[in-house]
C-alpha cells in the first residue's frame, strides 16, 4: 500500500469527492503530519511550530464544523503503532462528523475557510482526509 500524504487535494479529486452521492451523515478521519517548524507564505510567525499553527486553523473549524450540524468526535496525538508499517507516523489524529456532503462541501468553501486556509498551509506537511460511514457490522 503506498501512502502519500497531501496539504490540499487535486481540483479533480474534490471534484470527484464531492460529487458523490449525498447519502447522510459521516465522519472524516483525518490523519496529521505537521510542519516542524510553521511556514507561512509572507514570513511571518516563524517562531510557531507546525502543530501551533494548525491549532489556529483547528479552533475556527471547530465553530465551522459545530454551527453546520457537525461536531469534533475526537483528537490526539499519536504516540505508537501497533500494526502495519509507515515510514513516518503521523502526528495527530481528528475525527470530524458532518451531517451531510452539503453540510462539509458548504464549510469547504465557506469564507470563514477560506480566511484561516494558511494557517493550515503552514502548519502542515501533510494529511490524509478518510470518509468513513458509521454502521459497520463487523465491530
């Protein structure tokens, strides 16, 4: 399996992603890898580690997510791996549940989004995003 982390995905891909079929709730998995140090496009805030300034992005899309019906299940830092094999942990670990495709698609391109995008930009070094639908019989 190859893993490819990503800051921000391919027009096609979103494109793809968000033609789905709107099929109710779901949550996002969000696999984290942070910048060691931030790097924001005009210089500033250099002293901010990658994980300091992703937290500035995190606060807002928390109200983000809340004020469309959705709600932040969980997050932590990743501290191990017990099965498999990756070159490179990530860092952190968030789990976003959205009521619909409408409800993340409206956030996605939302203002608000749009204004604390860099922060995001900055602090990270890559990401996977994993849809996953609840209800699966086997747990």
């Amino acid at each position: 399996m190859k893993v490819v982390n990503e800051v921000m995905p391919t027009p096609q891909r979103a494109m793809e992603f968000f033609s789905g079929e709107e099929d109710g709730p779901f949550v996002m998995v969000n696999l984290l890898k942070f910048k060691a140090k931030a790097e924001y496009a005009d210089g500033s805030d250099s002293h901010l580690t990658g994980a300091e300034a992703y937290a500035r992005y995190a606060e807002v899309v928390r109200t983000l997510v809340e004020g469309r019906g959705g709600r932040i299940r969980y997050n932590g830092v990743v501290t191990g791996l017990l099965l498999g094999e990756v070159e490179e942990l990530w860092d952190a670990v968030g789990l976003a549940e959205y009521p619909s495709y409408a409800a993340f698609r409206e956030m996605a391109s939302s203002p608000a989004m749009h204004e604390i995008e860099h922060h995001r930009k900055a602090g990270l070094a890559g990401q996977l995003n994993i849809r996953t639908k609840p209800g699966a019989a086997f747990l």
